[in-house]
C-alpha cells in the first residue's frame, strides 16, 4: 500500500469483536452486521474492517492513509494468531477474502475477491491440508478469475469463454464436473490470460494479493455501475465503502459443504417460513451470480438437518434482533456452519407493508415504527396495473416470482439495446440468461426482467426489488440465445422485438401483450374493497392499516388538483381533503374554443362583453358541478393563466388553411382576422409573457367574468343547502400592485352577488407564489393575500432559467449521467435554490400575516422527499394530482411521525 502522513491518530480499522450494527456510517452495513453477529456469539469467521474513513482519505487523496499498512498488519497478525496459521504460508495457508460494505446495500455494483493467499506453491498445500485436490485448484482458479476482472480489469467473459471451453472438452454442463487435473489446465489457462491481457503475471506473493484488493474496492465505489446504482438508489457519492477481511470458509469442498442466501421471511411476498435458495459444493458468488440453479432452501433440512436446524435458530434471532426481514448469506464447510452476512434485507412494496403489520402484531415494533417502514414510492408501486386473470393469454412458461408487477414490452437481449429502445420511447423487457452488475442500465431502462436461470436470491431478483421492477427469474425452460437475439420454448420462437408481457407475482411468461386492470390497493382506495372483510386480500388491510395511522398523525392537509367534477369526486374517494389547484384554462377547451377565439378577436368593448356574457353561463355551471362534488372542503380556483396564443389554431396550420382559399379566391375573413391575431399574439418566450395576472389586467373584464362565475355558483349552491368553500387563486403575480388591483375588481363583483343573490359569501381571496419576485417580496404581497399557493412548477423554471418542455429532453439526462443532478428538479423539489425561496416567503409571509394559509400545487406536491420539505417548513397542504393523494397523505405521516414533538 502507497503511504502517506495524514491522520496520525485515527484508526482505521477495527476487529469484528469491536463493532456492532450501529458504526454503519465509520464500517459500512455488512461490517457493521458482521461486528453485530459477532457480538451475539453466532459461528461467523474472525475477521475485520477497514473503515470507509479509510476509503474517503484514498477516494479524495489518491493514496491510502499512513497508517493504514501498520493497522492491517497488526490486524492481520492477530487474525493469524487466532487461526494458527498465516497467509501466504505454503503447507497450511491461511485464505482472506476482500469484500466491498457501504453504508448502504448496493448489491453486487462494488467488488469482492475470494481465496486470497492461493499461490502456485500454496494450492498444493491446501490440496493436502484439505484432503481435497480438485478443491484447492477449483479455488485458485476462482482467485485468478476475480482477481483478474476485478483488480486487474480484465474483461470476464474471456475467463467465462476458457471455462465454457474447458466444460465443452470434457463434455460435461457444469463445472462441479471438472476434475483436479481439468482445473490445473483452466489454471494456466487463465494465469495466460492474465499475462495477455494485463501485462503481468498473477502475482504470487499473498499480501501483494490481499493490497491490491483492497485499493480495488475502494476503486469500485466510483466504478460506473456503482455511481449508476447510486443515482438510481439517491444514495450519497461521498460516504465511501468499507472493506472486510474475512477468513476464508469453504463451501466447495464436496457435497457435504455448500453456501446459501437465506430470508426470514419472503422478500417478495412477505410471508413468513423458508425463503431462501442452496447451492452445494459452491462458493458464495455463485449463488448471487445465478450461474447455476439453486435448490429451494427448505431442502437443506434433507441434505444437513443439523446445520438446517441451526440456521433456523439463528434466522430466528437474527429476526428478533432487529426486529425486521433480515437478509442472510451463509457457508457451510464439511457439515459446520458459518455466518457471512446479515442485513435489513431489501423487499417488495406488498412485502414491505405487509411485514411492517405483522411486526406490530408480534409486538415487535409500534406503528410509528412501521409507518417508517414503509415508503410512498413503495405504495405508488402498489397502485399500478396488475393483468387482467379474464384476458385470453398464450403461456410461454413460469419461473419464479422474484419482484412483482405486470410488465409488457419488446423482447431485447442485451442492456445496449434496451437502453437505446428505451430512449426512442419503446417498452422492452430485458431478457437474459443471467443478469450481472454490467446489465444495470439495461434493467433500469427496461419495463421488466425475465432470465432463465436463478432464483429469487440471483442478482436480477436483488436489483430488481430494490427498485421496483418487474421480475421473474429461473424460468429454465426458456432457452435464451443472446448471440442469435432470440429465445425459444419448445416450437415457439421469439424474435427480438417481439412483445412479450411478465407477471412478477405469479412468475408467469406470457407471449403478446396481456391487458391489465387496477390492483386491488386503487380498488381499495377508490371505495371498491374494504378491508377488514372476508374476502378482503391481506394486502389491502395492511395498507388500510398503516394509512389510518398516517392519517392520525399527518399535519400537513392533502389537496388535489383537479378541474372537474368527475376528477373531483375520484380525488376525494382517494382521501383529497379539498381541491388545491382548479385550472379554469382546462374548461376553455373543446366547443369553448370558438368562444375564446371571439374574445380575442373582439375589437370593440361590446364584442368583449358578448363574449364574456356567453362564456359565464359555462363557467358557472362548471362551478356548481364541482362545489357539489366538493361540498364542505376548500375549492381553489386559479383565474385564466397561459397566453392566449395556446387557444388559437396553430399558426403554420392556419397559414397554410389561408393560402389554400386565397388560390380558390374563397375567402375566409374569420380565418384572416384569426391569422392577424396569432401574429399579434406571437411571443418568442410566451411563459413569460402576457399570461397569468397580466391578461386580467391587460382584457377588461376577463377576470372579473370568472369571478362573477364563481361567485354566482357558490350562491347557488348555498341556496341549494350546500356548503361552497371557494378559493379565488391569482396566478403569476410578481408585485403586490398586480394583486391589489385583481382584488380590488374580485370585491367589487363578489359584492354586486351578494346584493343580487342575498347570499353571504364567504370568499378567500389570494395568489400564487410562482416566480422569484415574489418569494422575495411576499411580505409585501401577504398584505393583499389570504393564502399562498406555491406554483412550484413554474417556480423551478424561473429560478434556473428552465423551459422544462425543452430541457428535460435535450440535456437533463446529461445532467443526471454527471451528477449535476441528482434528481431533476422537477421531480423532486431542489432545497437550496427553490427550497429556500419557498422557505424564505413562508416565513415573511406569516410575519405579516400570521393566519395566512400555505399550500402548494406543483407536481412536487405528491413527491415523497418533496412533501417532507413542505412539512418542515410548515405549509397547511399539499395538492396533488388525484393518484398520487395516497403517497401524499402516507408521507405527510412519515413526516410528522419523525418531526420534532411527532410520534415516535
């Protein structure tokens, strides 16, 4: 290792006896579970960490810490001490492996090398110290193999091809068929590779072997897949990874030894019983790596009932311990038993509300804790289509059911391809033997993955949980040939390109497209399933569940955006305590077209006011469908906002339908006088033109017609009992002057209602914060307000300088592939530019004006991150769209189960 002097009195690395599962930030997740099992007396294999203070100094430095050898050494002594024996040694070696341990799980996307210490003097050795020749040469080959694509960077399928080669010699399908002599030949085979390909020999000497690793792991957290995973996953590029030394236990030492993946419950489901897959006289990368199928791990009781039985003990545990799903890989050597890792394991959304419930039962956990458990990513995934069981489908075959969903797509084969489909807005399905970490982008551009060989442990099943994809794994009797791009069941061929649809619940492969139907959980939300009744599906009760306490202990309201009726009514099935963004421009569409056009065309004041006597009559009407549907929760209606180009014919359109009768000398006055007015209208930046506020001052009673509309239905609908609560929103207002002269005509009208009407109206009168102006001065504009919506949509663009209908599809991916991004900001609202704004207008806002209410509008308002920023800084409500109201009110929850003063 390089040597640097820095941090003289920092350690860096710490004994498995030293640790435990809460130093994840200082030795990583599987450092820190390895230090926890330790701990708790259970059979892991003496080791220890180099701590992710250590990666960060090499990570920022390019050189490891000074201190850092004399550290290992020590460690390392004692780790031989402790073994009686030492690495590097001949007769009997002692054998590491180097494996990778962030903070956070990122599942097969940093690097592990295995049997450090083998050499071509120490295989021998280990052959006899063993008992077992083929043993010692199928773990050197497996060192040379790692060693050479992870530290060395040789690409891996060269080893996989002379393996492939070697398996075709002998004629025999999988490799526990090579013999001793078989694996000396791949030996040198590869050690020629390694020559060929990375300009030296495989190094002999043990510590040279376990250095290089080490620096290689620390490579890996920037390595592509890694900072890919991450950006998909939003986690952290600066915490660095930890890396664990761990003795070597094997589990290909014959059929009395063997490794495993276990869950203690079902990752997918969330079931409790043996969930788990087997792979005797193997190591554990080849389980996760899905190169050859497992057996269920309930069949380990026949093949060793007491290592079976002492796994189940510790599972229980391990359980009780942490009180959740725990992910567990294990080794079993000539019958012992050994602990590798444990984790909170990653889970399906139904498997994630599901066990949160059924932890809270067995009184392991309360309900603020399982409401923490649970995400609203987690339950918009439970909201998506499922197929329709009534469809007519042609079966192709069943695997396993790894990650749940209904996907549908073209068939691809390889991550290149899905990612370029993807792109020019096709659905495709990867379809691979096995997946590896190089197919990431690959999964992350795909509807769904479907391989032929692995279990629910594979890579593919891992990702594809982690992030929300569809997934069936192991259907081995699809035969995919990616070299020919194609896979066939019995006499049935797909072609890539051909649609294929995968059901990651029940692990069936359909050919051709199958159609879908809400799942139960929209069912449930939308009134159709109640839970708590005999035939209610045990998912649904665990969500009702978890959404009543959510809905307890929420502060923030939860609003929708709609503008009608129809949309109405569903939002508040959905939960919406009110409408918070109602755009009256949606009721201008259709038939209504002509009629704007006439008030746009209109030259005289009596033109203008025709037209705008014959737009109030459907204003109001819309009005009253929706304070009915609505009745007794807050309307929010924003006034006329975009240009009024957007309600013209299309100006090439229009010209060209111009030159044509002018060639027939069949003229249209009506279409030139439209044309004249598309040229007048012409705006090169029209968002930022005459729009919002600035058309209700620039066309005389244009406002005041929506105002009169709004206030005639609210009277019309107390005259009918019912109980109207209107909101009247002026949207894109930059200065408090705009804002006083709207309310001062708003007033004028509501009064002239009132006194034709008799009704006493009770109308709030506010604007939208939306454009940096007035964040910035919203102590002045609180002064003419009685709400703020923040228009966070427009907000964002007008703080960076955005046209997000051009640059989310020019540069933005660019942007996210850099790590500018690390979310676009119109995802996921962008805390220290708009953030602050918002907070910033919040808090002089209410200095003005203590009771003014808060809410926002945007799209961020039904983000998950976004509305846990909205309750910190105290808004009243979040609007949303009607769908997304459940990850709204769940979030809303989370937020004040976790908030200084909330449940705990």
């Amino acid at each position: 290792m390089s040597e640097i002097k820095d941090h003289p009195d920092q350690k860096f690395v710490y004994d498995f006896t030293e640790g435990n599962k809460d130093l994840k930030d200082l030795l990583g997740g599987k450092g820190a579970n390895l230090a926890e099992m330790t701990n708790l007396g259970l059979p892991v294999p003496p080791g220890f960490t180099i701590t992710t203070e250590a990666c960060r100094v090499y990570l920022d430095s390019g050189e490891e810490p000074a201190a850092l050898r004399d550290e290992v050494s020590a460690h390392l002594g004692a780790l031989e001490r402790h073994m009686g024996k030492k690495l590097g040694q001949t007769d009997d070696p002692l054998l590491v492996s180097v494996r990778s341990g962030a903070k956070f799980s990122m599942p097969g996307m940093m690097d592990t090398v295995l049997n450090i210490g083998l050499s071509d003097d120490s295989v021998a050795g280990l052959a006899r110290q063993a008992g077992d020749e083929r043993f010692a040469w199928d773990s050197y080959r497996r060192l040379i193999q790692m060693f050479g694509k992870t530290v060395l960077g040789i690409d891996g399928d060269l080893f996989e091809e002379a393996l492939e080669e070697a398996k075709t010699a002998k004629k025999v399908a999988v490799d526990t068929d090579l013999d001793a002599a078989d694996l000396q030949k791949l030996v040198k085979q590869f050690k020629k590779i390694v020559k060929n390909h990375a300009g030296r020999d495989f190094p002999q000497d043990a510590r040279e072997q376990m250095d290089l690793a080490v620096t290689a792991v620390f490579d890996s957290w920037n390595g592509d897949r890694a900072k890919l995973y991450r950006r998909q996953e939003r986690i952290p590029g600066d915490l660095g990874t930890a890396v664990n030394i761990c003795s070597m236990v094997f589990g290909n030492l014959g059929p009395d030894s063997g490794t495993g993946v276990a869950f203690t419950r079902d990752p997918a489901s969330g079931q409790q019983g043996v969930y788990g897959d087997y792979l005797q006289n193997a190591q554990g990368e080849d389980v996760v790596a899905g190169i050859r199928n497992t057996v269920p791990l309930a069949e380990l009781e026949k093949i060793d009932k007491a290592s079976y039985d002492q796994l189940m003990q510790i599972m229980e545990t391990l359980e009780n311990h942490y009180r959740d799903l725990c992910d567990i890989e294990f080794t079993i050597e000539r019958g012992r038993l050994w602990m590798l890792q444990t984790r909170v394991g990653k889970r399906t959304a139904g498997a994630a509300f599901r066990i949160a419930t059924q932890l809270v039962d067995q009184g392991l956990i309360d309900e603020a804790e399982a409401l923490q458990r649970v995400t609203g990513a987690q339950l918009a995934q439970l909201m998506f289509p499922r197929f329709d069981e009534e469809a007519e489908v042609e079966l192709l075959g069943r695997g396993i059911a790894a990650s749940p969903g209904a996907a549908v797509g073209k068939a691809v084969f390889d991550s290149y391809t899905a990612i370029k489909w993807s792109r020019s807005g096709e659905k495709v399905i990867l379809i691979r033997r096995e997946t590896n970490p190089d197919d990431l982008d690959g999964m992350i551009a795909a509807e769904g993955i479907l391989t032929s060989r692995g279990g629910k442990t594979s890579h593919a099943a891992v990702v594809a949980r982690g992030m929300g994809k569809t997934c069936v794994c192991g259907a081995e009797e699809l035969e995919v040939d990616t070299k020919r791009r194609r896979l066939t069941v019995g006499a049935t061929v797909v072609e890539e390109g051909d649609v294929v649809s995968i059901d990651g619940s029940t692990g069936k492969v359909y050919l051709g497209e199958v159609p879908v139907v809400p799942p139960p959980v929209v069912e449930y939300f939308e009134g159709r399933m109640h839970a708590g009744a005999d035939d209610a599906d045990e998912l649904v009760a665990a969500v009702h569940r978890i959404m009543a306490y959510a809905d307890r202990v929420r502060r923030l309201r939860v609003r929708a955006n709609a503008d009608n009726a129809e949309d109405a009514l569903r939002a508040r099935r959905f939960g919406a305590q009110g409408i918070g963004l109602c755009r009256t421009e949606h009721m201008f569409l259709g038939e209504r077209r002509e009629m704007v056009e006439k008030l746009i065309l209109a030259d005289t004041d009596a033109e203008r006011t025709a037209a705008l006597d014959q737009l109030l009559p459907l204003q109001r009407q819309d009005f009253i469908e929706l304070f009915e549907a609505m009745d007794g929760l807050p309307v929010t209606v924003r006034l006329l906002d975009p240009p009024l180009h957007e309600f013209l014919p299309d100006i090439t359109e229009l010209s060209v339908r111009v030159a044509l009768a002018e060639s027939r000398e069949d003229h249209n006055e009506n279409d030139l006088r439209l044309l004249q007015a598309v040229h007048r209208l012409h705006e090169q930046n029209p968002m930022l033109g005459l729009r919002g506020v600035r058309l209700g001052l620039v066309i005389p009673g244009l406002f005041g017609m929506q105002v009169r509309a709004i206030a005639e239905a609210a009277a019309a609908r107390k005259d009918a009992k019912g109980d109207p609560r209107a909101e009247i929103m002026i949207p894109l207002v930059g200065t408090v002057q705009e804002l006083e002269i709207v309310r001062d005509e708003a007033e004028r009208v509501i009064a002239e209602v009132e006194a034709a009407t008799g009704a006493r109206l009770k109308l709030a009168l506010g604007t939208m914060i939306e454009l940096p102006r007035a964040a910035l001065t919203a102590g002045q504009i609180a002064e003419a307000a009685e709400f703020f919506s923040f228009g966070t949509n427009d907000l964002t663009q007008t703080v960076w300088g955005f046209s997000r209908d051009d640059v989310e599809a020019s540069f933005f991916t660019a942007y996210l592939e850099k790590g500018i991004f690390g979310v676009s900001p119109f995802e996921t609202i962008d805390k220290d530019g708009v953030g602050a704004l918002v907070r910033s207008a919040v808090a002089a806002g209410r200095a003005t004006r203590p009771d003014l209410k808060l809410g926002v509008c945007g799209e961020h308002g039904g983000d998950p991150e976004s509305v846990h920023f909205f309750h910190e800084v105290g808004l009243d409500y979040v609007s949303c769209s009607p769908f997304r109201i459940p990850v709204a009110r769940l979030e809303a929850g989370r937020a004040a189960a976790v908030a200084p003063g909330g449940a705990q």
